[in-house]
RNA sequence: GUGGGUGUAGCUCAGUUGGUAGAGCACCUGGUUGUGGCCCAGGUGGUCGAGGGUUCAAGUCCCUUCACUCACCCCA
C-alpha cells in the first residue's frame, strides 16, 4: 500500500514542537489579558472578495498567494492568508462597535498563503494577532509594542531588534510616492537590478527593501518618508517614538520599512531575529484607519499586529515535560484487566500514568517504566494478584520499593506520589 | 513561477576507480528464581525515492519523474 503523505506546506506538530505552541498561545492569552484584550476566533474561510478589498487587489498576497477556489455553488472562497481582514469582518459583522468604545481583540491560528516553503514559511502558517479598534491615539500603537515586548520578554526573546516608521497617511503618502518616483527617473537604471527596474513604477516603496547591494546603496540616497509626513502624521509619529523612548525600549528608526498589505498607514513596526533564516520576520504590524471603513463598518480607526507562531518557534528551547506519576507494569498477563481497574481509580483522583497492556518479564517492563519517565513504578502480577496489593517501586534516584494493600495507596497517595518531591503542591489538584 | 542542494534501516548518515549494502542511535531478547538506568552479548529491520537506459554486472554512470530542503520573488 502506497502512503498518502501530507499537501506540500503543510505540516504535522509532534511532540516537543506541539508543546512550544501550546506555551506560546498560554502566555499571549496571559499576557495580552493584562492588557485588556479579549479572545475573538474567526473562520478560516472567507469571502474572497473580502481580501481582495482589504489586504488590495494588486498586492502579491491577493495577486498569485490565496488558496482561492469556488465551493459547492461556484462562489468564491479563500483560506484566509492573515487575520486581519477577518477580525475586521467580524467586528462589523457582529455589530461590536459603540461609538466612542475601545474593543481590543486577541486571535490565534492557521492562516494559509500559496508560495514556495522555505526556513520558517509553510503554506499553512499560524499567528498570534491582537487588533484595537476605536482608538486614533497614537499611544495605542505605543501600548501595542510595549504589549508586543513584554510577551516576546516572558517568552525568554527579549534581545530581538525592533524597528518602526510611518508610512504616512492618504493626505501625504502620495506626494512621497511622487519624491521616490521622480528620485529613482533620475538615477542611472543600468545600476538598478532588474527587479527593482520593475518595482519602481509598480510599487516604488518596495525598491527601498531591495537586498541587493547595489541597489542598497543607491536607496540609501532616496528620499525618506519621514521627510514627507504631513502635521498630523508627524506628530503622531513624534508621541509613539517618545514613548517608546520614555518606557526605554531599544528600537530602530528604518525609513525603508515597508508593508506587503496596502491598508496600512502611519504607524508600522517589525521585529526581527537573524537566526532563523532568510525570513527574519518575526512579527509585524501597524496602523490601518480607514479599512474598517472600506469594509462597510462605521469610520474607527484600527491598529494591530501578527507574530508568526513558527518563526517564534524557531527560538524557543521546547518547555520541559513533567514525566507522568506512575507507571503500571503487569507481570502476570491474568493481572491485566485488574490493573486496569486500579489504574481508572488513580486516574480519577487526578494522578496521571500509563498501563502497559502487554504482560512482560520483570526486566522488559521495568525498562519500560524507566524509559516512561513515570515517577513510580506500580507492580502488578501473580503475587499481588492473589492478595489485592501492588508493589510501588520509586524509579527516582535513590528511591526504594514496598508492596501494599492497593487500598492503602489509594488512601494514602499524596503521600506516595510526592513524598520525594519539592513541588508537592502540583499533587493537589 | 525561478535557481541551488539532497533522497541508502524508524532517526542521523557512511558506501572507495561500477562487482548485487554498513555504522551509530532507537527498538526487541538475553546476561538463571519477579527488579529499571550503566555495561556486555545477540537479534529484528532496507524492492538504496520512482521509472527507463548503458553494462556480463548499477546505490555508484546517463535520461525522465517525484519528494524534501534552502534561496529568490514576497511576507509573519
């Protein structure tokens, strides 16, 4: 028989890696609770055509990214590619607005985008997001970060580079874009690479992230955005940036930072690591006043970001894993059914362990036991089938053995399970 | 969509100028009565990614194809 094996970009979590995104959704739950978020989930599928308004019809996330497909009655459906657009969506959908409220939403889960998988990029990919709607100060894009950081912190990466710009709004980002236009006609376009060539007149802010050298150092001499911010944006930028320099986070002003999606405006910030690969990304995000809007809900502003659960993954050591309480070993295969029995009993006290069905020789089964990690070694065979006891053999170092009635264990097992251990609060449960 | 790298045991990998497969780890069984870890001995396990070709003979050479991987594009 032929395996089927998985879609390409799609990939199964075992054990330790499963245990790192259970860690990573614990603390952002946590921490993002201190802050005042609340949980939203959405789907997975959406309208297309929602996407396409949001995220715009000519970025490459829209253009040639989306699982898009039409369902049973030809209307067209896409996997969602990032969260945004979604809790947008929903927010309008659900009628969560009140004029003058702040609502802030946390999400989590598999977003789905149709590239070619690298180091730290699958097709189906997850990410943490956290949104504001309702507030146009620019001290929520600052809570925002320092929410951001503090997560990145208690998840032991506080040594990752944070860079933030603003891209302007609709009022000013025209005329820069009109700057950069007129800089790169200017230039000698042999010097360009031949993307670049291309991009200065389909998406010019997209020639300043160029990683090409030579193009790195004619960028260099280009216009910077920041230069072109009208009042109003210059001054929101000036408060997130005094804030952050205020509440001492170390942070790079990078005029070339750019977004893939068009809502973005003002406001936007990256955080990056160098040792996870090509895609240094670890997290990203911004403002987006006017797309809740543009989604027919009432003119709020919006400001959020994505963490990519696998890039973060990349970093984190796997959480240890408590071994269970016990292990029951049968030795006898008549004691099976009984060991069972006594098992279920542990079990719903709230004492955790495995019974091994199939019967073996002492030796065989106490490797098992050994190899199970389990605190105690339960005995069960023909001796203690006789006369309804177990022997308990303490597979800690330096642990020793008695046989007792079962009903004394189960009396007395606090006593049993931790009598060896400093954390015994973790038997009360 | 484009380019590079790699496919040999469950895992990580050796395999010499073509002569029909190995190691380590893992797993199983033992090392006298029902006692783990360390050690020792033995054992299970592979149509060498797939298909075709050259040859007396192909893991090794040639072609095709698939998969994985890294990078580009782009993005978290």
């Amino acid at each position: 028989m032929s395996k089927v094996g998985k879609i390409k970009g799609f990939s199964d979590l075992f054990p330790p890696e499963s245990g790192k995104f259970s860690l990573l959704e614990a603390k952002a739950r946590e921490v993002f609770g201190r802050y005042g978020f609340e949980e939203l989930r959405t789907p997975v599928l959406e309208k297309t055509e929602l996407f396409a308004k949001s995220i715009g019809e000519d970025t490459d996330v829209v253009g040639k990214e989306m699982f898009t497909f039409p369902d049973r009655r030809g209307r067209s459906m896409t996997m969602r590619p990032e969260a945004t657009a979604g809790v947008v969506r929903a927010f309008v959908d659900g009628g969560a607005y009140q004029p003058g409220k702040v609502s802030k939403y946390f999400t989590f889960g598999p977003m789905f985008r149709y590239e070619r998988p690298q180091k730290g990029r699958q097709r189906q990919f997850h990410q943490i997001n956290a949104e504001i709607f309702g507030a146009v100060e620019p001290q929520a894009d600052a809570e925002l970060i320092l929410m951001l950081r503090t997560f990145l912190g208690e998840i032991g990466l506080d040594k990752l580079a944070a860079e933030i710009n603003s891209l302007g709004c609709p009022e000013c980002r025209p005329g820069y874009r009109k700057a950069l236009s007129e800089f790169f006609a200017g230039l000698d376009q042999e010097k360009l690479c031949e993307d670049c060539r291309r991009r200065k007149d389909t998406n010019p802010l997209r020639v300043l992230d160029c990683k090409v050298p030579q193009c790195k150092e004619l960028v260099a001499e280009a216009p910077s955005i920041t230069d072109h911010l009208c009042t109003d944006c210059d001054e929101h930028f000036r408060t997130v940036r005094m804030i952050l320099d205020n509440a001492g986070v170390d942070y790079q002003l990078n005029h070339r930072l750019v977004r893939g999606l068009d809502y973005y405006q003002r406001t936007t910030f990256e955080i990056t690591s160098g040792d996870i690969g090509a895609q240094t990304a670890v997290a990203g995000g911004g403002r987006y006043d006017g797309l809740v809007k543009t989604l027919g809900g009432p003119d709020v502003s919006g400001t959020g970001f994505a963490c990519g659960m696998e890039r973060l993954s990349l970093l984190l050591e796997p959480p240890e894993e408590g071994g269970l309480d016990f292990f029951l070993a049968v030795v006898d295969e008549k004691a099976v059914n009984q060991a069972l029995l006594f098992a279920q009993q542990l079990r719903s006290m709230g004492f955790g362990g495995n019974v091994d069905f199939s019967a073996g020789s002492m030796k065989s089964r106490l490797r098992a036991a050994n190899k199970s990690g389990a605190k105690l070694c339960l005995i069960m065979g023909g001796a203690e089938l006789e006369d309804r006891t177990v022997t308990i053999k303490d597979m800690r170092e330096g642990g020793g053995q008695e046989t007792v009635s079962r009903d004394i264990l189960l009396e007395n097992a606090q006593r049993y399970f931790y009598r060896n251990d400093n954390q015994s609060t973790q038997g009360i449960r």
